[in-house]
C-alpha cells in the first residue's frame, strides 16, 4: 500500500476495492519500477495517464469471495477496476481469497 501516487491509480483502486468488498486485507502494490525499460511503459499521453502507472499486484481477501470460483472473483475485481484498465494499466496481478484460504 505505501508507494501509491496521491491521487493516482493505485490509490483509486485500493479506495474502490475497500469499498466494494470491506476486505479484510488490501494490499495495492504498484510494480511499475520493474518494468520501467518496456515500450508500454514510457511516460505519454495515454499510459496510464501519463503517470507510468502501469504494472499492480493486488492481495485481497474479502468475505465476499467465499464460494466463488477464481475466475469470479477476478472478474468481481477486473470489473470494479475498469476505469483504471481503461486509463492505462497494462498489467494486474490479482490474489483474491476468502478468510482461512
């Protein structure tokens, strides 16, 4: 969770993931820095904003998840994220689980 841009799209996400499923871990970890030399991630216009965002792994466990299949739930986290894949996030690694997975 440290290292997010205030007001940029890690700390969108982590807010709208709070939100959406009152997780009882949230973990947005940008990982832009490792992927710093890649076409997809030189800083213009239309890359995440111009702001290099471009790389996140998300960690959430959430009462939400229980029962559901893995695909579901990246589903669940893929569709509350929309906007931020739409302005520029190229990659996004996804854990969901439910409490005592």
């Amino acid at each position: 969770m440290s290292g997010l841009k205030a007001g940029g799209l890690g700390e969108s996400m982590k807010t709208k993931l709070q939100a959406a499923l009152a997780p009882s871990l949230l973990e947005v970890i940008d990982e832009s820095h490792k992927h710093a030399s890649h076409a997809h991630a030189v800083m213009r216009q239309g890359t995440a904003e111009g702001a290099g965002e471009t790389h996140f792994h998300v960690k959430v466990v959430s009462d939400s998840f229980t029962g559901k299949s893995r695909v579901d739930r990246h589903r669940t986290i893929n569709g509350l994220l929309n906007a931020e894949l739409a302005a520029g996030v190229h990659a996004l690694q996804i854990d969901a689980k439910a409490p005592g997975e």
